[in-house]
C-alpha cells in the first residue's frame, strides 16, 4: 500500500490567524504531512485537522514530530472511508 500523507517543502507556511492590529500571523510548517486519498487527490479533512493541530501549538519535528505520526494514525481510517 502507498504512503497516504507526504512531507511538505522545507520553505511550507501556513497562514495562521489574524494578529490584533490585523496582520496575517504566519507560522512556518516545514515537514508539515500533507495528506492525500488512495487516488492522490488531496484529503481536506485530514488536512484541517492536521493544521488545526499545527496552529494549536503541535509542532513538526525534522522528521515529521507528532504530526506525522497523526497522519499515520489516520491512514487507516482515510483508506476505509475511501472504499
């Protein structure tokens, strides 16, 4: 079985909040796993939570951290609600 979820680019930010004088707060996601379905399609659900996570504070290590391990996690439900 193919992996569901690859790394992002080392330079991946994500927009995370608007700052109280209205600026765009950006948090840099560097290896940030970006879920995908068995067909290659991107998985918005596992997605949201996944930067959900991120912006609560769920930091990715080098190798993935905690957010990679999420997305392991979830690969089986994804495959099943795939099918």
């Amino acid at each position: 079985m193919a992996q569901l979820f690859r790394m992002a680019r080392r330079d991946f930010t994500v927009v995370g909040r608007a700052s109280r004088v209205h600026r765009p707060v950006i948090v840099e996601a560097g290896t940030f796993p970006v879920a995908r379905w068995p067909n290659g399609r991107y998985c918005l659900p596992v997605g949201l939570f996944l930067a959900k996570k991120l912006l609560g504070g769920c930091r990715s290590a080098p190798n993935g951290g905690t957010l990679k391990t999420y997305a392991c996690y979830m690969a089986p439900l994804v495959r099943y609600c795939y099918e």
